[in-house]
C-alpha cells in the first residue's frame, strides 16, 4: 500500500489511522495480562508474543519518523523546539517500552499473578505516555507535514513503514489497520493495495485476522470479542 501521489499535499490521515491501531493495542494490552490465569504460561506466553510483535511494530515506527519526517521539519519548518519535543517523547516511550520488555520473561516463564500485575502497571504507563505522544503528533506534527514535505516524501515514509512489516504478517497488518477504520477509510488503503493484496485479503486475510483476534482477546469481557 502506498499512498496516492496525485494529490498536492500530503493525506496525513493516514497517519491517524495507523495512530488508531496503537491506540487500541496499546489500550488492550494491560487487559488482556491482567486476564492470564496465575500459572497458565501457555496463555502468558501467547499474550507475550503478542505484545513483542506490538512492541516490534511501534519501535520500527517510530524509528521511520525519527530517520525521514524530524530532519525534514527540522529542515523547512523552523520548529526547533516542537522537534526536540516529539523526539523526547519518542526517547520517554522507548524507557517505557525497556521497562516493560524486561518483564515479560519472568511472567511469561511463570505467568504468577504478581509478576502479571507488575507488567499491567508498565503496560498502563506505556499507554499514557503514548497517547500522549499520538495526540501532539497528530494535533501539532501532521499539519506541519502537510505544509513541508511534499507528496514523494509523504509516499517514502509509507513505504519505509511497510518495508519493516514481515511478509508472513502482511494480512494481519492490513486487518489490523481496517478494523476500525471507516467504509471511506478501507476503501482508501483497499483501493492502494496492489490487485494480488486485495485479492488475498478477500480470499484468506480477513478470515485470518479475524480467527486470530478472535483467539487472542477471547478471555476479555467474559469470553467475548471487545
């Protein structure tokens, strides 16, 4: 998927709804440790692996933005001080996600309820600091790239952003990013997607994302999907 390069600025909205998958999987994280049984490890250990990939996904995200849209803003924008502000953040979410890597092994080796808890409370201040971050970024950054970065350099940001996506875990991305997006909004990345991509997502990758979510948040809610 790559964004269209018709237009003359930047569809920063993308942006938003990327935003909204970390939104939701950042939110649902410190429930769904919470949820693992004391002592079941194969549970623990399907919620860790989880929470890897999510981890894996913000860090190459943030990695995107650090080495593409701050130089080119601190370039043409002259907002030293929002920069320096945005990259803060990023060095705050990276403690926070340390913090939080460094005890999923002893929990997922033991899934003890005490150790649980103690990387719920991680998971929480993770979430709050970056929605904290998602909100500036999109109220204050995203107008700025509209003005200064051009179309190409908007398309080769999306393009960095996909190339850190296994391809084994195109499918799920692509479902991940369509859940709860709008009808115009998949359409939007359905229509960007080459013919095979679409093609597949009808044929199999929406069965997959959905057996998938179905078996990761299960213990939620009483059983229930969110």
């Amino acid at each position: 998927m790559s964004p269209s390069t018709t237009s003359e600025r930047p569809h920063t909205h993308e942006m938003v709804v990327v935003h909204r998958v970390f939104r939701r999987e950042s939110a649902l994280l410190p429930r769904l440790v919470r949820a693992v049984p004391d002592g079941e490890t194969a549970r623990a250990a399907e919620v860790a692996a989880h929470m890897a990939e999510y981890m894996t996904g913000l860090h190459h995200h943030h990695t995107v933005e650090d080495e593409t849209i701050w130089p080119l803003l601190r370039e043409r924008a002259a907002d030293e001080e929002l920069i320096a502000r945005m990259e803060e953040q990023h060095a705050r979410i990276d403690r926070g996600r340390a913090a939080v890597t460094d005890r999923v092994p002893g929990w997922r080796r033991t899934a003890d309820h005490a150790a649980g808890e103690e990387l719920a409370l991680a998971l929480d201040e993770h979430l709050s600091a970056l929605l904290e971050h998602l909100d500036d970024e999109e109220r204050l950054v995203l107008p700025l790239v509209a003005d200064h970065l051009t179309v190409a350099e908007w398309d080769a940001v999306g393009r960095r952003g996909l190339e850190t996506v296994p391809r084994n875990k195109l499918m799920l991305a692509l479902g991940a990013l369509l859940e709860d997006a709008t009808p115009q909004e998949q359409a939007y990345f359905l229509g960007r997607a080459p013919l095979v991509g679409r093609l597949l997502w009808k044929a199999v990758g929406r069965r997959q994302y959905t057996a998938a979510r179905r078996a990761l948040r299960a213990p939620l809610d009483g059983g229930t999907e969110r």
